[in-house]
C-alpha cells in the first residue's frame, strides 16, 4: 500500500459516475483505505462555486483531493485509489493493466455519452417537470445499442471484463449502465453483457453503493 495521504473524495450518492468509485471502496481489499467523503448537492449548484471550480473546473463530482491536490475523472481515481490500496483490482500484469485502460477510455469516450443522454431524456428531463425528447433518445438508443453490441461481443465466454478477475474496467462499465433499470436501457437484448450485469448489481459492493430512491430536484 501506498504511503498514507489525506483523501478527500467530493463526491454524491446519485452521481453514476460516483458510484464506480462507492462500489471501488466497498470492495473488501480496499477497507485499509481512509476516505473522507463530502457531499456536494449538484442541483443546487454546490458543484459550480468558485471554490470547488479552483479545484474541478469541470464542475463535476466525483472529485479526489490526495493531500489537497485535486485528481478528476472517476476512472483515474478508481485506479488510483486501487493502487494505492495495493489492490489487484488494479491489475499487477502490465498487459492486463493496458486492457483495463482500453476499456476505461472506451467506457468514457463511446459507452457513457449515449447512456447518459436516455438517462438525462427519461430521468432526469421528467424530474424537472420537462417531457422527454423522443428524436434524442431515439438517436441515442442507436449508438447504445451498437455499443451494448460490442460489450456482449467481449463478454462471451467471459466473467468479467479481463477475464476470470473483477477490475476497475468493471466498475468503470457499471457506471454508464448504474441507472440501466430505471431508464430501461436494452440491457437484457444482449444476453452476455445481461448475465455480467445480474453477476455485477448482485455483488455486495455494488449494493452498498445504492443511492436512495431518485431524489426531488432539490438535492
Ligand atoms: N467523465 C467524468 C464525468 C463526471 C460527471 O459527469 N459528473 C456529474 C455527475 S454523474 C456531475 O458532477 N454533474 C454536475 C454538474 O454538471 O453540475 C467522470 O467520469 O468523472
């Protein structure tokens, strides 16, 4: 393990991208690691003040401070963290550590635009009293599906995303589908990226990184 460093992670129980980093700290290699954990309530803009925008000025949580020195992006922190713990979920292999990256640029660069866009259309759109876009999440159904096309692909014949072992590229995955039920993204139309998900949202950690139900729009 690491040296010990102060660890402050901003962060909120509804942000999907959060939670990979929740679920990372639930996992029972990682209970050596101390993290104080500050709420920000991003729909009352406690995300966009100056002073969380001198340390993110992405405006976004989750955000890690490691002895006040701000670390964003919820895959960088995952790893992070895991190596810190001296976790394998952070692979020691260096080709299993480059095939953990692949997947986590991916999950940020294809998978999570898609998913996030149906998430906000069908949840978050009607939470603030709008009516959902139908050409949008019609758009945007196409290129989930076409990337849930490829994950089913990768996980045939797999446990996990690297193979017999959960990784960070797991969790990375799990937090562009964490509201999959509630937006019914098409999980279940492609059969091995479904059976991965029942194996993922049965682990303890994942449970233990449930938000409460859905909010009101003031938190
Ligand atoms: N790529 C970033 C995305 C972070 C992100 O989109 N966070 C959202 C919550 S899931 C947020 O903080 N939104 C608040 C805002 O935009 O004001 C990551 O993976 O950390």
């Amino acid at each position: 393990m690491t040296p010990s460093a102060a660890l402050v992670l901003h962060t909120n129980p509804y942000s999907n991208n959060a939670r990979k980093v929740h679920a990372l700290l639930a996992e029972p290699d990682m209970q050596g690691l101390a993290v104080e954990r500050r709420v920000l309530r991003m729909l009352l803009g406690e995300t966009r003040t100056p002073e969380f925008l001198a340390l993110n000025p992405n405006g976004k949580v989750p955000l890690l401070q490691i002895d006040g020195e701000p670390l964003f992006e919820s895959n960088a922190i995952c790893i992070e963290l895991a190596r810190r713990a001296g976790s394998g979920l952070w692979p020691d292999d260096e080709r299993a550590r480059s095939l953990a990256l692949q997947w986590m640029f991916w999950q940020a660069t294809t998978l999570d635009r898609p998913c996030g866009a149906v998430v906000v259309q069908r949840i978050l759109v009607p939470m603030q009293g709008g009516a959902p876009d139908a050409a949008i999440i019609e758009r945007e159904l196409k290129a989930v599906h076409a990337a849930f096309a490829i994950l089913d692909g990768h996980l045939a014949g797999r446990c996990w995303m690297l193979g017999d072992a959960f990784s960070v590229a797991d969790l990375a995955i799990a937090g562009s589908l964490a509201y999959a039920a509630e937006a019914a993204l098409p999980v279940a139309e492609h059969a091995h990226l479904a059976a991965w998900w029942s194996r993922l949202i049965a682990r303890p950690s994942w449970k233990a990184a449930s938000p409460p139900p859905l909010p009101s729009p003031a938190t």
